[in-house]
C-alpha cells in the first residue's frame, strides 16, 4: 500500500528521466500559461496531457494505492478488447511507469478525448431542448449496452462522463469498472455521494448492479433541465459536484425541493421519480432493477386477479394464510404494511371474535387498484374428555366410561392407538374395556375447516401386585435370628420397615420381644401392607432342683499295684424332681453308673441348653459330695 504526496508525483512529471513510460518519456507535457505543468484530479489519480508526435495523450498516476492494480487492468483490458465497446477508450497500463521518491510506480496512458464532461455540456446546452433530450437518448443506449455485457463504471458521475463534438459518449477512469470476470473483487470506489445511493456504503463486493442508482439520477437531471432550464441557475449546477439532487435529498425525498419541482414537470416524471423513491426504499442495491425496465413496467395498470384465504373463517389465535395473484404491481401494501413485490401470501394472526377485514393494495407507477377481504373470526375448539376409571385390573372384565363435550367444532372423530377412528357426536360418552394399556384421542376440526384440535386420555390395564412374605420361625427365643424372605410380582416398588427392597430378597432379624413386621408393597391400584409377626418364647427359670442323697451298695476297692484307682460305683437315685418356673421335669433313673462324677453324659434331656446348664451344675454339687466320702479300705 502506498500514498504519495501530489507534489512529489508533479517534480517527478517534470524530470524527464523519472519518466519511465516508453512512449510518454518522449513527449512533451502541457503547461498552462503561468508555466506550471498542466494536470487534472479525478478519483485517486492524476491525468497529465501529453503531446506525443504530435498527438494528445492522458498520463495517468495514482497517488493512492488501491490494492491489486495490475490484475485489475489486465483483466479490464482483454475484456474490452474483445467487446471492442465504443464508450471505452483503448488504454495501457504500465506496472513501472514513473519513480517517485526512488520507488517505481504504475501509470496508465490513452488517447486524449477532446470534450466536455457531462455537466459541462448541459451548462453549455442548457436552453436546447434537442440536444439535451438527444443527450438523455444516447445516454440511454450506453447504458444499455453495459447492462447487455453485466459491465458498470462503479463511479458514474459527470466527471467520468466525457462528451465529444459529435456528442457521443466516452467513459474514462476505469478504476472502479466491473466485468463478469472481476467477480470478487473489492467495491472501494464509492463515487460521489449526490449519484449514489445511502447504501452504497455497505456494499462490499463490485457487481453490475452499482450503477443503476447513479443512472437515473443522470437521466432525471438531463431531462428535467430539457424541460426547465432554470433548474440549472436554481441549484447551482455549474459550482457543484453534483447535477439537481443532493445526498440531503436522498434522506427525505418526497419533501425535498427538488422531488416538488420535478413532480410539477408531468409526462414521465412522476413515474421516474416514483422508481427513485422506491430505490431508496430499497436496503441492499443488488435488488434494484435498472429504469430502463421499470419505466415500462410501472406504465402499465396494476390488477388484482384474486385475493382470498383457504379458510372459510378464521378461529381467534390461529395463524392463516391470505393468498393473491396480482399483474403488472411494482409495489404491494397488506393493510397499509409495504411488502416485497414478488410476494404472494402474507400471514395474519387474528386476535379478537367478530369480522376482521384486510385490505391489499397495488401499485405501478402512479396507477393503483384495492382489493378487500372480510373474515369472520370466531372461538377455538374447546374440549372436554373425561374417564369413570382411568386403571383395570388385568384379567377380572374391567370396564371404564369415556365421556366428552366438544363445542366450536365441524366434525369430531374418536382414535384409539392401535389405529382405530370413528366419527362421534359433538358429546357423548362410550363403554371401553380394553385388554392392555390404551389411549383414546378425541380430534375436533374446527369451524374454519383447517384448525385440528385434540385431547387424550389414557386408560392403563395391569395386573395387581402378587406378593409372598415368609419367616424361617414364627416363634422364637431371645436374640435368636429369624431369617425374613419374600417374592413380590408386578410391583413398582417394595419397602420393608421404611427401607425400599428389591423385589425379591431376604432379609436375618432378631427381636428381644414379639414383633409385626410390614412388607409394603405399591403397584398401579396404590400400596397394600402384608404384615408377618414373630413371637418370642421366654427363657424357663429353674426355681430349685431336689435331689436325695445317694445310697452306696458296694464297696470301692484300691489295688496298690496299678498306678491309678479303679473306681466303680452303682449309685441307686430316688426319683430327681426338679421344679423350674413353667416347666416341670421328672427324672426316674433306675439306676446310674458314674465313669467319672463330674459330667452327666449318661443322662440325655432334650431341652434347652440353658436349663441343661443348671442341671449339670446341680448334678455337679451332688458329685462333689460323692468324692469327699470315706471309703474303708481293704487293709481294715
């Protein structure tokens, strides 16, 4: 990117051998009468006159980089060379046409057009109507022609408009001209604001599209001076750097001096000045159109084919649809409301009961036709569905009532999920006995014919819960475990004693005292308890325990040869009568031979291992007794 200093490319015009251009560098540069070297400003450029042999030629430099210069004009000039187009001027561009400040620049040359720009002309013909009127024909056919090849200038002014003697047409400063084959590139060049329209600025990319704003702002202006030639001492065309409209103008159009003076002109002003306002209702100038089309187009009278909606009324809330057909309409209103040209349909959402009307309204050019739609807005559906059992139990001939009241609607039908419908009354009520799990849809139309509305309810079937819920002992003693075990089918959950539990499971208690436990189980139909007691058996307490002494029969005998005593002993017992709280024990041993008294394993009682305990220690204080007995020996 660069930027020069003007007076720095003018010192380097000057020196001859700064001058690199092989044909320029051999010429002679025009000079005004004060001797300083002749030049014009146009863009970011300046243009130099240079007589070459004899021949007039423009010298172009940019003092402003405007990005890829060389591509552009390469591109440019094969694409006019082969159009061979007589509004553009053979040019061509030098990559290292002149060194500014030790640094090589590019420049273009081509031959010098002897003419006046546009606004120069119509200053100079303001009072023959001919030739202006003949101006705006032949402007007309330019244009034209660019629109058949998609070419535009991109900075369309009268500056950049040159008329000969002969008042044909050149465009110069191709900076910013476009061909298809530049698609892509940058829109820099903006062009002065009094051609262009207020969203030029935001357009990014150059197109064919950028001069049909700046056209109809020339051919307005050609022709209203044509018709008026004050206009031009009344806005100071000559001293400006625009013709009749100012950007000013663009933001209020229609209240602007200038819209007033044109509109009082007639004949084909109104409908160009209507095109105007429309462009500048427009936010993105791709969408515009050239004039050229639309003045036939906005001649013509705008009709109303058809404009209706598929309803046959509208239900308060919903959203419809208004549907036409129109001809020849450059500008389309729903109920006031401005709506793009090409559209077809527009949405509606009423919002209150009674008789709504809508109003469409198109024009073309100054031309307009109305039509009305009226529409009756009324209720929604309502609907009421209700159901005397909404669960069976499987398997037992369960049956539920269905019961609704539908109002607003034009039919209603009756849908079950597995695919059966029928038409019913606007309320009634049905018997349903279904064998699994089903739901009833009731579907209303409502009164406009499109609007559907539906409710369902749902009837399940499903089978109780079945529930086994067991101990391993139903009587017990202290602290004994108890093993609880239970199997619970078609259950959504299981808890025992405020702890959820799986369906199936066990589960070891113990209890100090008698207990009910509760397995609660919950199914579709609500939550059934089963409870389970486990009873505790106190422990028996031994009160007294009497016992006779024994009787001794034989004698023991002691051999002094054998290491230890051989003791037997034949104990004859009355009968034991041990009295114990709640129970009652007899014992009636014949007769008992001790191996060794202090076990009693020859005595077998079935009976818990507590009593058997106290038993043995009674049995064991009897032993004692035995063994602190004299014996008389063998020797006395």
């Amino acid at each position: 990117m660069f930027k020069l200093d003007i007076e720095d490319i003018i010192t380097s015009v000057t020196t001859p051998k700064l001058v690199l251009d092989g044909l320029i560098k051999n010429g002679s540069f025009y000079t005004l009468p004060t001797g300083d070297v002749e030049m014009y400003t146009g863009g970011f450029t300046l243009v130099f006159p240079v007589d070459v042999k004899r021949e007039k030629w423009a010298f172009r430099c940019w003092y402003v980089d405007l990005g890829n210069l060389r591509g552009h004009f390469q591109i440019l000039s094969q694409v006019l060379s082969k159009f061979a187009l007589p509004y553009f001027c053979s040019f061509t561009y030098v990559d290292e046409g002149i060194v500014v400040e030790g640094k090589k620049y590019p420049t273009t040359r081509m031959k010098w057009i002897d003419g006046k720009n546009l606004k120069e002309y119509i200053c100079i013909h303001k009072n023959d109507k001919n030739k202006l009127k003949n101006l705006a024909n032949n402007f007309v056919k330019m244009i034209t022609t660019l629109h058949k090849y998609h070419i535009s200038h991109g900075d369309l002014q009268h500056g950049n408009i040159l008329v000969d003697d002969n008042d044909n047409l050149f465009l110069i400063d191709y900076d910013s001209v476009y061909v298809p084959e530049l698609q892509g590139e940058a829109d820099i060049i903006k062009g002065l604001k009094g051609y262009q329209h207020p969203k030029r600025g935001d357009n990014l990319l150059a197109n064919e599209k950028v001069d049909y704003f700046s056209e109809l702002i020339i051919y307005l202006s050609i022709l209203a001076i044509a018709e008026k030639s004050s206009l031009v001492e009344k806005y100071q065309v000559e001293d400006s750097e625009q013709l009749l409209f100012s950007f000013e103008d663009f933001k209020d159009l229609e209240n602007s001096q200038v819209y007033v003076d044109l509109m009082q002109l007639g004949g084909l002003f109104p409908i160009l000045l209507k095109i105007l306002s429309d462009y500048l209702d427009e936010d993105d100038i791709c969408n515009l159109e050239p004039f050229t089309t639309l003045v036939d187009k906005y001649a013509k009278e705008p009709k109303i084919k058809s404009f209706k909606t598929p309803a046959d009324c509208f239900v308060v809330g919903q959203s419809y649809i208004l549907m036409w057909e129109v001809d020849d309409a450059s500008n389309i209103y729903m109920n006031g409301k401005k709506v793009p040209a090409t559209m077809r349909e527009y949405k509606v959402h009423p919002l209150n009961i009674g008789n709504e009307s809508y109003e469409l309204k198109v024009e073309n050019g100054l031309k307009t036709a109305v039509a009305q739609l009226s529409v009756n807005v009324v209720e929604n559906v309502r609907i009421e569905v209700g159901l005397s059992l909404k669960k069976l139990r499987k398997s037992q001939s369960q049956a539920s009532l269905l019961h609704w009241d539908v109002q607003n609607a034009k039919k209603v039908t009756l849908e079950t999920t597995d695919g059966d419908s029928e038409l019913i009354p606007l309320n009634g009520e049905k018997k349903c006995s279904p064998d699994v799990s089903t739901t009833y849809t009731i579907k209303a139309m409502a009164l406009d014919g499109i609007t559907e509305v539906s409710k369902s309810v749902s009837i399940g079937v499903f089978a109780e819960s079945e529930v086994l819920f067991k101990a391993d002992k139903t009587f017990t003693f202290k602290e004994v475990p108890v093993t609880l075990s239970w199997n619970v089918k078609n259950a959504k959950s299981v808890s025992l004693e405020n702890e959820t539990v799986p369906l199936v499971g066990k589960k070891v208690v113990t209890t100090d005292k008698e207990k009910r436990y509760v397995l609660e189980v919950e199914d579709e139909f609500g939550t059934k308890q089963v409870p389970l007691t486990i009873k505790t058996i106190p422990l028996p307490q031994i009160k007294t325990v009497l016992l006779p002494l024994p009787k001794l029969e034989k004698t023991i005998q002691v051999q002094h040869n054998i290491p230890a005593p051989k003791v037997e002993l034949n104990v004859q017992m009355q009968e034991l009568s041990v009295d114990m709280q709640g129970v009652n024990v007899n014992l009636n041993p014949a007769a008992i031979k001790f191996a060794k008294l202090n076990s009693l394993h020859p005595l077998s009682i079935k009976i818990g291992s507590s009593l058997r305990s106290r038993i043995k220690t009674a049995i064991d204080i009897i032993t004692n007794k035995v063994e602190h007995l004299k014996f008389e020996s063998d020797e006395k």
